[in-house]
C-alpha cells in the first residue's frame, strides 16, 4: 500500500517537475493532450532567455539602460521563441526521419516545447540572481569588483546554470527519442546535428543578409 500511495504521488506531480526525472512519461502525456497554451508560454519563455543571452553577450548595457533591454527581451522573446521553435522542430523532424524516427511534426513541436521547461528556471532563478550579483553592470563590458557574498552567490549561480543547462540536454534529448519513438541517446545525436544545422542556417540567413 506505501509503495502504491508513493507510486500514484509521483505520478501526479506537477509535470513541471516531474519532467527531470520522469522525462519520457511527462512528454509522452504532453504529446496525447496537445495542451498548446502551456507550451507558447514555454516557448515564449525560451525566446526571452535566448534574448537576453544575445544581449549579454552583446554588451547591451553599454548603450541600453536594463529597463530597456528588459523591454525588449518581452518583445524579441516572441519572434526568438516563436521562430526558434519552428525552426528547430522542422530540423528535428526531418533529421528525425534519418534515424527512421516515426514522429510527426506536430508531435515534435509539442515535444520540443515541454523541453524548454529548465529555460522557466533559468528566466526566474538564474536571471533574478544574476541581476542580485551585478546590479546595473550585468549587460555591460565594465569589469564589476564583487564583495565577498557577492562572489559566493556568483559561483552558486554559475553552478547552478551549468547543472540546469546539462539538465536541459538531457531533456531535449530523452523528448526527441519520444517524439520520435527513439532512444534517448539517438534524440542526442538528433540534437547535436539539429544545433549544428541551425547554425548553418543562421549563418547563410546573416550572410544572404550581409
């Protein structure tokens, strides 16, 4: 009777966190309730972390006060989010096919949405600590001298983004393989050459455009 009652409470966890550990079940059940609300707010989610990566790395906050590059990470999390999720199912799908995966496009766009569940950690943990550490100085190029609790809380969140980022692999892998009636080790292999095209594609699109 316990290991039923500990059965059936795992089984209905918030699939927001069941989806770490029980990734194959959580996207199998996303995929056979097609719940397109929950997974444009993932997606819009994803395209507001891509945002605000690009202007870090741009150094944004050498030109654009946070307000304004938060403003804007609101906007481009849409087109980012939207785009980047068509784009990458399309590859998945295709290349899917390569490995004489079985999925339709439908069921990889679901699948790939659901992945993007550590991005919602990342924008609601990672970024708010990130801003705690550097203030003001976050987007921009100046070097920030940091106090001694601002270093600890500094080296936690880095930890912490690593282990949420290889998390993240493993659970846009594991969702490949069910979309796609696959393994979890073929969904990587799908993965890495789907990155590997989407830079490609970026590349010409940017070069068309030079």
């Amino acid at each position: 009777m316990e290991t039923e009652h500990q059965n059936n409470s795992s089984s209905n966890s918030h699939p927001f966190l069941g989806i770490w550990i029980r990734t194959r079940e959580v996207i199998s059940q996303a995929m056979k309730e097609k719940n397109q609300k929950i997974v444009w707010l993932l997606i819009y989610a994803f395209g507001i972390v891509m945002s605000l990566n690009l202007s870090l790395n741009a150094y944004s906050g050498d030109f654009n006060s946070i307000a304004y590059i938060m403003i804007q990470a609101l906007i481009r999390g849409i087109l980012f989010g939207f785009v980047g999720w068509y784009v990458f199912s399309r590859l998945i799908y295709w290349i899917g096919k390569l490995f004489k995966g079985t999925g339709t496009f439908s069921d990889i766009k679901v699948a790939f949405g659901w992945a993007q569940v550590p991005m919602v950690f990342i924008l609601v943990i990672i970024w708010p600590l990130n801003y705690l550490v550097f203030g003001d100085e976050l987007f921009t190029s100046n070097t920030v001298y940091l106090g001694m609790g601002q270093m600890a809380l500094n080296f936690f969140v880095i930890v912490a983004e690593f282990i949420i980022n290889v998390w993240y692999i493993v659970i846009v892998s594991k969702a490949i393989g069910v979309g796609h009636n696959l393994s979890g080790w073929k969904g990587f292999a799908i993965y890495l050459i789907t990155g590997l095209a989407f830079i490609l594609v970026i590349s010409s699109v940017m070069t068309l455009i030079g």
